[in-house]
C-alpha cells in the first residue's frame, strides 16, 4: 500500500465548477506539499502546510492532521488549472525527503 | 530571485554510457533534492544533499551517486546506464533546516532518454 493516496487519479470538469482533490497518508508527518506539475514537467510548489488551512487566490489546501487527509480546492476553475496536482508528504521531522502521491490529472474545458 | 537551474535539460545518452546531471538551487539555499518521475513509478526520490553531505539516500542501486558542492550546487550521476533509467530527473531546493521542514523548490528537470 503506497504512503500517500490521491483521489481521483483522472479528473474532467467544466470551466466555472468547484473542484476538490482529496489526499490522504498513512504515516506522520512534519508537512504536506501540494504540487502543480505542467505538461513541461516542471514543478511547481502551491502549498506548504502542517496544520489548518492556507489559500493562494483561488486555490484553497486544507488539512486534518488526527485523520491524515489533506484536499485541494479550487474554485472557479479555468482551463490554465488543467495540470497533474501531485501531493506530497515530508515524514519525517527536520528530513527533507518528500514521498509522494501519484497525482490526480485535471482536465478544464472551456 | 533566480530559480533552480537544471542543466541540461534533454538528453539521450546510450546503454552502458554515464551521464551527469547539475542543479543549481536558489540563493541561499543548503538542501538540494533528487527525483526521478517515470510513467510506471511516479516521482521517487533519490538522495539528498546538505552543506555538502548527503542526508538522506533513497532506494536506487549504486550506479546513482550524487554531490553538492561548497557553493550548494550538486550534481547526479547515473553509471552504465540502462534503458530503465530513461526518465524525468528532478532537482529541489530548499532552505533546509534541521529543526524544521522548509518548502523545496523545483527545478524543470533534465528529461533523459537512454537509447
């Protein structure tokens, strides 16, 4: 069983809709990432966070540290968000080493 | 700022041949990591370096080593190469604290194809 889970794997929505990706891991931790990757390749890194909830224009990260789950929201979704979303774990405390999800690819449609 | 900088960012080497790859992180930054991303694996990490020692090592044979250098900057190194080790090299930077998990930043990754 993989540390880090992700929900849906593949995930298609209208331009406008509410969307929701859901994480969750099964080891403790000292931070929970949420990445961005771009047909590219490159990376980008949207949140840090270890407890409660951060938000970045219209993306929202929540965690709950005592049920190990994080989800991803974004809100009026466009088609520039069509990307692969990839959580990300940091187990151990002060360890820089980050295990990772196996992404959740967004589709938008205009 | 400048960003993390891979280098190169394609290339195609063949079996048996070693190949060497640079990351140079953010300014001011101590921790650099590695990752490689195939289609069937995911992302993995590799190893990572701190004030020029390696901290962290994941679950690749030896033919992968590393170092960083005084200035942060590291290098990988992949030794007779395999048609598996055909993938998306990634590098993150980050302030790398030992009491604390700092947030990395990535680089946009050496895409090596091994023929």
């Amino acid at each position: 069983k993989n540390e880090v889970e992700q929900s849906p794997q593949n995930l298609t929505a209208q331009e406008g809709e509410f969307i929701t990706i859901n994480c969750s891991y099964s080891v403790g931790i000292s931070a929970l990432h949420w990445l961005q990757q771009h047909p590219g390749g490159g990376i980008v890194s949207l949140f840090m966070l270890s407890s409660g909830k951060k938000k970045h224009g219209r993306l929202i990260a929540t965690i709950n540290i005592q049920e190990k789950h994080s989800s991803l929201h974004i809100t009026a979704s466009h088609p520039r968000d069509s990307a692969v979303y990839i959580c990300a774990v940091t187990p151990n405390f002060g360890n820089e080493k980050l295990t990772f999800g196996t992404g959740t690819r967004l589709t938008i449609i205009p | 700022k400048a960003g993390v900088t891979q280098t190169p960012r394609y290339l195609i080497k063949t079996r048996g041949q070693q190949v060497t790859l640079s990351c140079s992180p953010i300014s001011g930054h101590r921790s650099v990591s590695w990752y490689q991303q195939t289609p069937g694996q995911g992302l993995q990490f590799l190893f990572e370096y701190f004030s020029e020692t390696q901290r962290n090592k994941g679950n690749f044979p030896g033919r992968f080593s590393g170092r960083q250098f005084s200035n942060s900057r590291s290098e990988m190194n992949v030794s007779t190469l395999e048609l598996g080790d055909s993938a998306l090299y990634l590098c993150a930077s980050s302030l790398g604290g030992l009491l604390r998990t700092t947030e990395a930043f990535f680089g946009q990754g050496t895409r090596l194809t091994v023929v």
